[in-house]
C-alpha cells in the first residue's frame, strides 16, 4: 500500500520557521497524468483545510493565508515533497498532513504536529 512519512514539525516561536518533508513508498512525482503531493493542515474544531500543492511538473497551489510565507517544493527522484514555513504565526498551528495523489486516489499521512507558541 501507499505510505507517508512526515517529519520535521515541532514547536517554534512566533516568526520562527519550520521545514516539513513527506517521503512516498511509491513514484508519484515522477508520473504523467494527475498526480502530485502536498499539505493539509487541521487545528481544533476546524476542519481540514489545502495549504499547499505541487505536481511533478512544478505546478503549485496555496491557501491565500499562507501565500508569501509558505514554499512547497519537490525531489521527483525521492519520491519527496517540502514545505518550508517562514514567519510562522500563532494561527498556523495545526496539525500538518501530506498527501499524495496518484491516478485519481489520495493517500494520507499520519500528520505531524506543528505548534507556534511563546
């Protein structure tokens, strides 16, 4: 089965920054058609919500609260995706989780914790 490992979230302060990185079992970013992976994020009682998308042609979506702070980028080879978040704020706490799209199925995560606290 298709799997998803995640690291790299913790606890920063206020306009700290954080590096996620999702590494899939399978090739998803090196096929043609619609696949590619990225981010979702949930904080408590909020449902879960894009933050960031790129296919393995380097097209990329954003949620308009993370545009300029937030870069996704990808290693086609590693079957690997990245999310650097820069000027983290109190409100990107969440937790973070990868998903890969591949043939029209999504697979998750198991999501990582990223907590933006004094």
């Amino acid at each position: 089965q298709v799997q998803l490992v995640e690291s790299g979230g913790g606890l920063v302060q206020p306009g700290g920054s954080l590096r996620l990185s999702c590494a899939a079992s399978v090739s998803i970013l090196s096929l043609s058609g619609i696949n590619a992976m990225g981010w979702y994020r949930q904080a408590p009682g909020k449902q879960r919500e894009l933050v960031a998308l790129i296919t393995g042609g380097g097209i990329t979506t954003y949620a308009d609260s993370v545009k300029g702070r937030f870069t996704i980028s990808r290693d086609n080879a590693k079957n690997t995706v990245y999310l650097r978040m820069n000027s983290l704020q109190p409100e990107d706490t969440a937790v973070y989780y990868c998903i890969g799209r591949r043939f029209a199925r999504d697979y998750w995560g198991q999501g990582t914790q990223v907590t933006v606290s004094s």
